[in-house]
C-alpha cells in the first residue's frame, strides 16, 4: 500500500517535472531537479492533489521540497483525511 | 492520441502532463505554429500546460512568453520589450484584481478611474501592436454583504457588473482587434470554490485553480485554432437516432420521432434547427447513412417536422458500405481534407471506426444524455468562425454543382475535350477593397493549393495593396455550371528588381482544370510589364503534408530549387517553362460585374 503511494508519487513528479520515471531517488529535492522550480512546484501541488484527492495546507506546501518530505507530507495528509 | 472523442471530457492534470512532455520530448513537426504573449497583473505560467495540451492536440506548435509581473506599461512603451519587439500573434491581457486590492490600490479611487486605465490600455495595445488582444472580464466576489453599503467594495457586485458591461460594450466595437473572454462564465460553470485559490493567492500571487485555467486555455486555444485555421467546413451526418429518433426503415414516416413540440422528437427538431444554422454559414451538411435512400429522402421531403431539406444536403452516401470509406469518398468528391470534416453518428461502433480509420477527422458521437444532443456542437465549438461572408453562403450551391460537373467528367476520355467544353472564364484584376475580406479568409482557409501558407488578416490586407512595391490579383473564375467566385490570390512583391511571389492560392474548388497556369502566366506577364523585369522572380514554398501539388506546380513551371531549411524551400525561376495547354480559358481583364 506504502509502496503504491510512492510510486504514484513518482509518477506524478516525473510528469511535471519531465524527468523518466526510475531517475526519480531519495536524494531528489528542489536542488537536483532542474524543473523544480516555484512554478514546477504549483504545477506539483495540482498534480499531487489531484492524484491522491487530497488538499495541502500552507504549512504542508512550503514543505514539499524534497522527494522524501513529499513521500512523507502525503502519507500525513491521506492518514489526517482518515481519520476525520 | 488526436482522436477528439478521446479528449472532450475526462483528461485529468496529469494525462496533460504526460501529453504535453511526450510532444516536447518527440518534437514533432506541426506546420502551424504561434506566439502567446501573457501581459498579466498576477501569476498566471500555471495555464502553461493546459494550453499546450489543447493547441498540441490540434497540432500547433506554441512559443509561451510572459511579461514581468505588473510591467504591463514598461513592455508597452518600451521599443525593446517582447511584446514590440516580437509582435506576438496574439497578446492575453490577463488582469485580475482581488477584491481587496480592487480600490485600495492608490491608483483608481473609484470606478471610473478604473475604467480610463483599462481602456487606455486595451487602446493602446491596438495601437502599438498588430496582435490579437485577448481581455477578461472582472470577477466580482459571491461573498458580498448582505446589506450593500456604497463604501464597502464587497457589497458591490454591482460595480463590477457596471465595470464589465463597459469593457463588452469596448470588445464589441473593436472586435476585428478585442476578443473579450468572459471569466464570470467559467465561475458560472465551475462555483466560485471550484475557480479561486484564495490559499495560492497569497502564497504566490496565483489566484486560480486549475478547473478555472482549464477553462481559461479551452477559450485561448479554441480562438488560436480558429486564427490558425483548423477550420471546420463540413458537417457528416447519420440519420437513424441521429437527425430523429427511431428507424425510418423500421418505424415508418409515421412513427419516427421528429416533432416541433413533443418529447423527444423536440430535442431532434432542434438540433436540425443548429444543423439549419450551420448551412446559413456555409458548412457543407452530408448525409452518411446505412438505408435505403427512398427511405432517408422520404423523410427530408415529406415530415411536416423535419426542418432540413433535399436541398439543404452537399453531397450524400445512403448505402450499407463501411462508412470509413463512405466519407473518404465524401472527401474525395468535395475536394476536402478530413480535418475539415465532423462526423456525428449515434452508434459507437461507426463512431470508432471512422476515427480508427480516418484519425484526421473530429467524431462525436449523440450523447446518452439525449437531451444535450441540440448543444453538442456549441458545447464543443465546432464550426465557431471570427468572420462570415457572402462566399460562405453560396459555397453549397457550388458543391452541388461540383457534384454535376463531375458526372458529366465521366463522359469524356480526353481531358483537354472535357476541360474546353467547361467553358472556363477568368477575371483577373488587382484586388478591390470590396474583396479585402475574402482574401483575408483565402489565406487562412486554403491548404491544399496554397505556396507559402501566409495567414492574413484583412487589415494586412488592406495595408498590401497601399504598399506601392506590392501587388494583390484576385481571380474570379465561372463556367458552365456555375460561378465560383473569388477563388485565387497571387501577392507579389517587388523585391530590389526581383519579383517576389508572396502568396499564390487557389481555392480548392477550381483544382485540377489548368486555371492555376492561366492565372500565373497571366499575373507574371503583368508584374514584369509594370515593374519592367525580365524573368528574375523567386519564392518560398512553405512544404506541408497537404501542399503537395504546390511542389508540381512549381517544378512544372520552371522553378528551381535553390535553399532548404526546415520546411521552408526557397524557389528561383529563370526561365518559364512551357505549360500544358490553356488557350480554352477566357481571361478578361478589370471589374468583375
């Protein structure tokens, strides 16, 4: 289940940033990917949301730098949606 | 990936993603190509892919630029900006003002102030380009007070409206300039939770989500391909459960369901009533049907409720071949490309054959939802023109006697035989400020016979022919059968003592009958004798899948090729060479009565 949220992640950034599917790493962050950009980043937050179904708070959106805080924000937002 | 069936609904953020990186990725060869330029108050590079993702799909190849935010004034003043520098083909005015901001900004302290600034803008942005300007309405909030207070800018949905009202009443009178999007139409459809990010307003100055910019590109996309020439001209129909309800072959006269005020024979009679609407504009209406013929023309000429006619139909295929074929041969008979034909049929079985088979042409298939059948084609704004004229109109009637001319072709063995006993008569003559228009549409409809592609709006048009080193010929051509009108343009330039053949284009409809060396010769013999040069004449071919005989013609005039770039082939003529024989066409000179 883990496992396919990440790699639902992956893909989803491999579309918006236009990068191949299995470049994508733990070491990935707005540093290493050239279309991550502020712009790449909303593009990020659209797909993201729509993949998953969720919405991002502010706080959670500023946070999305890195490939392993989006793995990690999205699992936190889907967990909170449960339970509420 | 181009069927339009395909795409109308359900493609999500990230299938355009996907779409659009697949494209920059592969980098095919679209032939149209186009420049948006964004002058924008506010974040607005989110439409990027949505926009890409439409004009991609249509084959256009698209430059995306952007303004500095708030640099509206500086790009239009300063001569170095993009916005003047690269005269983009079409500028989007994006302005967007939340409601806090509307008045609190020091500049406009009422309503007319506002107004003064955004009319000396959209005036001079026509002024100072050659654009097409895209403008926007205003979006008042739906959280307004209760009560209206007349200081209170939230209560006062009604300035907004005042506000808008104006900026239409601008759009309309400068409408060969202004196309006016109205934003409000898209929070209609969408609510205004579905439309405005209140959260990406104040993080990044990007106030909309991403169903409002989805909408927002479906507009600009829809106005660049009708700009770019993605022109429908004919409309392909079924018959059973598509002009009515039931099975004239089963059901009988009598009992099909076709009706001026009951339900559901209502939804039918109104969607011929659009069909009708249609043919008013010009669009060919083809009856592509698996039935008896008797049977098909029963209806059309005898149901007191069925508004189409016998004579309203271009060309028809009422037989039980496939109709893959069946519309090719539509094609074929209506000298056609299949990107300007639509085909609607009930059935998906013919729906995704026809587009299996013929990928080119736009299939959409009568809703489920019968009751949306009478907007189907709005909906998905086919057949949407900037611009009608009078050839339009008559081009059904030119059809029909295509279709004559035709049978008639068959009886003949000898080509030459055929073509003197048409009786072709030409007049050529330096375009008149009457026929502006209809070269303008020339230029952006024609395809197929067509040199260089120059699309041009009737302005550039009129700018040609007050330009003393160019010249504009327009051809008019009739024969037995008929008169087809203006059919063919040749602009040439007088290049430092070399003719320069801007654009050469003849309509589709008189291929194929020599008109085109008749024309030629006759403009070249003009053009040398006014601007006294012996032979030295050169050209641009502009090479496309569907430009082929251009390539011919070319090479049987004479012409050689001497640079290639792209596809772009610049041709040089020395010498004429000698022509098929078309000393059976009459050219007569000055005023077509």
């Amino acid at each position: 289940m883990n496992c396919d949220i990440e790699s639902r992640i992956k893909k989803v950034m491999a579309n918006v940033f236009g990068v191949n599917v299995e470049s994508i790493t733990e070491d990935d962050s707005t540093d290493t990917i050239e279309k991550w950009t502020s712009l790449g980043h909303m593009n990020l937050v659209i797909a993201l949301e729509e993949e998953f179904g969720i919405q991002f708070n502010e706080q959670a959106i500023i946070e999305l730098i890195s490939y392993p805080l989006v793995v990690y924000t999205v699992k936190e937002v889907l967990e909170t949606e449960k339970v509420t | 990936m181009n069927n339009d069936v395909e795409f109308t609904r359900t493609t999500s953020f990230n299938e355009m993603l996907g779409f659009v990186n697949h494209i920059e990725k592969n980098k095919p060869s679209f032939h149209r190509t186009t420049h948006i330029h964004f002058l924008r108050n506010f974040t607005i590079e989110p439409i990027e892919p949505f926009l890409k993702f439409y004009l991609y799909s249509a084959h256009i190849n698209v430059h995306i630029t952007y303004s500095d935010y708030d640099a509206i004034h500086t790009e239009i003043l300063n001569s170095d900006s993009t916005l003047i520098l690269e005269q983009p083909e079409f500028v989007v005015l994006s302005l967007f003002y939340h409601v806090n901001d509307l008045f609190s900004h020091s500049q406009y302290q009422n309503l007319s102030d506002l107004k003064n600034y955004v009319i000396t803008l959209y005036e001079s942005l026509i002024e100072k380009t050659k654009s097409l300007i895209l403008i926007n309405t205003f979006i008042p909030s739906s959280h307004g007070t209760l009560i209206q207070h007349s200081a209170d800018i939230d209560g006062l949905p009604a300035v907004y409206e005042q506000l808008n009202y104006f900026i239409n009443e601008f759009a309309s009178a400068h409408a060969s300039r202004i196309i006016l999007l109205d934003w409000n139409k898209y929070v209609r459809l969408l609510s205004e939770e579905k439309s405005i990010d209140h959260r990406y307003w104040y993080m990044n100055k990007a106030p909309f989500k991403k169903e409002f910019l989805n909408q927002y590109a479906v507009d600009i996309s829809n106005i660049v391909k009708l700009v770019k020439g993605q022109i429908k001209k004919c409309l392909i129909l079924d018959c059973d459960n598509t002009l009515w309800g039931g099975i004239i072959g089963e059901d009988g006269l009598e009992k099909i369901k076709l009706d001026y005020y009951e339900y559901p024979g209502k939804i039918y009679y109104d969607f011929q009533q659009r069909i009708i609407n249609l043919y008013n504009r010009g669009i060919l209406i083809v009856l592509c049907s698996k039935n008896n013929a008797e049977d098909v023309w029963n209806v059309l000429d005898n149901h007191p409720a069925s508004l189409l006619k016998r004579e309203h139909i271009a060309a028809h295929k009422i037989n039980w071949n496939d109709k893959a074929t069946n519309i090719k041969e539509i094609a074929e008979e209506l000298n056609l490309g299949f990107d300007s034909l639509v085909f609607i049929d009930d059935s998906a079985f013919e729906c995704g054959l026809v587009s299996k088979f013929i990928p080119e042409i736009t299939v959409l298939q009568v809703p489920k939802e019968l009751y949306l059948l009478p907007q189907l084609l709005l909906k998905n704004k086919i057949f949407e023109s900037l611009n009608i004229n009078e050839a339009d109109k008559k081009r059904t009637l030119s059809y029909q006697q295509e279709q004559l001319r035709r049978t008639s072709a068959q009886q003949f063995v000898d080509i030459e035989e055929y073509l003197k006993s048409l009786n072709l008569k030409l007049n050529i003559h330096i375009a008149k400020d009457s026929e502006f228009a209809r070269i303008a549409q020339l230029t952006q409809k024609t395809n197929q016979f067509n040199l260089s592609l120059k699309r041009y709006t009737e302005k550039e048009i009129q700018q040609f022919s007050q330009c003393e080193n160019t010249k504009i010929f327009s051809l008019w051509t009739s024969d037995k059968f008929g008169d087809y009108g203006l059919t063919g343009v040749f602009i040439a330039k007088n290049n430092s003592n070399h003719i320069y053949i801007d654009s050469f284009l003849q309509s589709c409809r008189i291929l194929s009958k020599r008109i085109e060396y008749a024309f030629f010769t006759y403009c070249f013999e003009q053009l040398k004798s006014a601007w006294d040069i012996t032979t030295n004449c050169y050209t641009d071919y502009f090479q496309t899948q569907r430009n082929g005989q251009i390539f011919q013609f070319l090479q049987m005039l004479g012409f050689r090729k001497m640079n290639e770039k792209d596809n772009f082939h610049e041709y040089e003529l020395n010498q004429l060479s000698l022509l098929p024989n078309f000393n059976f066409i009459q050219i007569n000179e000055g005023k077509h009565s």
